[in-house]
C-alpha cells in the first residue's frame, strides 16, 4: 500500500523580537527555548520534514536545534515575515526522496506546508495534527480560535509558488489567503489559545 505523502513543518522563527526585547527564538518558557517548543509540537503532531527559518541571531538558534540540518537562513529576514515564507517555501521546495544504497528511503515531496510561528507556545501538537489532517496539494486553511483565524496555516504544494510571489514585507500569506474563497477555518479553540508571545508579561499564558 503506497504511504500518504508527507505534511511538511516550516517554522517561522527569524524575527529581532523588537517588542519583546530580543529575538523570540530564544526566549524561554519552562525551562525551554521557544523554538525548541515549536519544534518539539511540530515533530510530535508528525510533520515530516520539519525546517526551521532562522534570521535575527541565526547561529544561536541553530546551535539550539537537535538537528542544524533543519534550519534555513533568510538573509532578508529584516525585511519581514514574507522573507522568511518565501526562504522556507523554497527549502520545502527543493525536499526531494533520496537515494541510498540502491533504495528509496524516506516518503517523497511533501504534499503541503504546516506554516507554524515560534511565538505560539500553546498551540500544541493535537492543534497541528488536527489541521494537518485536511492535507493536499491544493489545500487552503488555517486554524480557528473562536472563530478567529490563526496558525497554523497550512499551504497545498500547488500553491507556493504563487504565495511565494505575494509574500512581501510583514504580512506573509495573509494577503494571499485574502483572496481565496476556498480558504477553511479549522475550529481549534477547544484544543489550545492561538495567543502570541509578544512582550515578556505575555510569558504568564493565556487569561
């Protein structure tokens, strides 16, 4: 029986962390970075592979992952968000099945992008997983609080190049994802807080 193909996790974590006083990567909750958070949710709810966009202090957020393999450099991350899409897309993009040792190992090109952000620490694995579930190449949705659309995000292959290309500045997807009527809301308020981490008083949770 073929294998389903993979559900890729791109982690946005390039940003300065302006108002929160230094790069949010780094910032740690519990004990942990948040990066390492978000990588840990993105790998348990089954994401494969899983990179990791890296900008505002790039070598001290690789040292921290387990694997320096998964992160991607922006090097116009300064310029936004969308710098860091399109960075992570074009990894994604270029993921191909190896060969080795006259067999195919691993499951092939991804089928779509779990976009996930480093500032949503309460956004657990079953949050991913329940998004990813609705996966194909023509995907279009994102994750629900209350109604209210959040991350992740997740982007059918067929599309990236087109996001890619409308990703400028701060805003990502969010301008892509403004015009399509196709675009499901997956309800995950009764699973975790799509809250961010924006200034240090943040750290404390969801009220």
């Amino acid at each position: 029986m073929t294998s389903p193909a993979p559900v890729a996790g791109l982690l946005l974590a390039a940003g300065a962390g302006r108002r929160f006083g230094g790069p949010k990567a780094l910032v740690r909750l519990d004990g942990e970075p948040l990066v390492l958070r978000a990588l840990r949710t993105l790998t348990a709810a089954g994401c494969e592979p899983v990179r990791v966009v890296v900008g505002a202090s790039a070598e001290q957020v690789r040292a921290l992952l387990p694997d320096p393999a998964q992160a991607v450099t922006a090097e116009d991350w300064a310029t936004g968000m969308g710098a860091s899409l399109r960075a992570g897309l074009a990894s994604l993009d270029r993921t191909e099945r190896t060969e080795q040792t006259g067999r195919t190992e691993g499951t092939g090109q991804p089928t779509a992008a779990l976009v996930h952000l480093v500032d949503l620490p309460w956004v657990g694995p079953d949050v991913i997983a329940r998004v990813a579930a609705h996966a194909s190449a023509e995907a279009v949705a994102r994750a629900a609080y209350d109604g209210v659309p959040g991350h992740p995000v997740l982007l059918g292959r067929r599309w990236w190049g087109e996001i890619a290309g409308a990703a400028r500045g701060d805003r990502g997807a969010r301008d892509w994802l403004a015009t399509r009527a196709d675009l499901r809301l997956i309800e995950c308020g009764d699973l975790g807080s799509g809250r961010d981490v924006d200034r240090p008083g943040d750290l404390a949770g969801p009220a």
